[in-house]
C-alpha cells in the first residue's frame, strides 16, 4: 500500500504570531504530552504562546471564544482527550466541543483542534506519543497554517459575510445629522 500520510511543510512568518493554547487536563499525563507538542512546534515556527487549562473539552471553545473577544492572539490550540466511557456523555462532549471549534473557525478564527477522541487509553497515548503522531503538534501546525493563509490573504476586510461594516449600520427610520444608537 502507498504511504497516504503527507505533512504540509512548517508555516514561516516575518512578523511574530501569538498563540493561546487552551487544554482541558482530565486526563493529565496525555493532556502534558499534547501540551508538549504543541509548545515545540509553535517555537520551531518562531512564535509565542500562552497556556491555559479549563475544566473540561466543553469549556475549550467557550475559552477560545472568550479570548477572541477580549484578547490580541493570532489563533488558538484546543488540547483535551475525550476517552469512551460507559454512557453517552462521550458522543455529547466529542460533538459539541468540535462543533463549537468548528462553528469559530467559521467565523474566521485560526483554531487547531487537538482534542482526541478515542474508544480506550490505547489510543490516546498513541495519538499523544511525542515520538510518534503527537496531535498536540499536528494541532499546533494547523492553528499556525491557518494564520499564514490569513496573513496572505490579507487583513480583514469591513462588511464581508453577515456582520456589516460599522458605517452600513442603519438604525428604523430615516435620521438628520449624524446617527447615533
């Protein structure tokens, strides 16, 4: 069988890009593994980061979605391990925590998503393993090609999708004079 994996080349930068890593450490010794390959690629592209834990995968894109608004960074890392248990709250917590990541990358910010899903511990130390796959990294790497691609293309422009450039807000009603809210 062909090898089928492919690693785009490291994201490059001329000017400096600020990550927030956002980890949810239930499960502590995987999550320091995925921390450790994120931080190793984010200073192998030269850039910065900060470091914060929640309690858990649900509350990573409440974060991500917290920073954006009252922060400056550039993009984010979601880092967790959502391993099978015994009920359902293993399908609700893998859905609606990449829901919500993905539902925020949609709206333009640069997330990787490295919150594992997996049936056993197994599978989360293979996947978390810094010698092997770390998805930390591979996170971490997303996140930053994402932040190139925004950067190439330029930077944001007023009134593109559904939010309208401020000077497009009108109020009911016609206005004299300068309008105001």
């Amino acid at each position: 069988m062909a090898d089928t994996e492919y690693t785009l080349p490291r994201a490059s930068f001329d000017k400096p890009v600020k990550l927030l890593v956002v980890v949810a450490p239930f499960y502590r010794d995987i999550a320091d593994m995925l921390i450790a390959g994120a931080k190793a690629e984010i200073e192998a592209s030269g850039g910065t980061y900060e470091l914060i834990e929640v309690p858990g995968a649900l509350e990573v894109p409440t974060a991500i979605g917290m920073a954006e608004r009252m922060s400056n960074y550039d993009g984010y890392v979601a880092l967790g391990c959502v391993i099978r248990g015994a009920t359902t709250h293993y399908e609700t917590v893998c859905n609606d925590s990449s829901r919500g990541i993905t539902l925020l990358g949609l709206q333009g910010l640069c997330i990787g998503n490295g919150i594992l899903t997996v049936e056993n511990r197994e599978q989360a130390v293979e996947r978390a393993d810094p010698a092997r796959m770390n998805k930390g990294a591979g996170a971490a790497a997303a996140a930053l090609h994402l932040i190139a691609l925004e950067r190439k293309w330029g930077a944001a422009r007023k009134g593109v999708g559904f939010k309208p450039a401020a000077e497009e807000y009108r109020l009911a009603g016609e206005t004299k004079g300068t309008p105001t809210a």
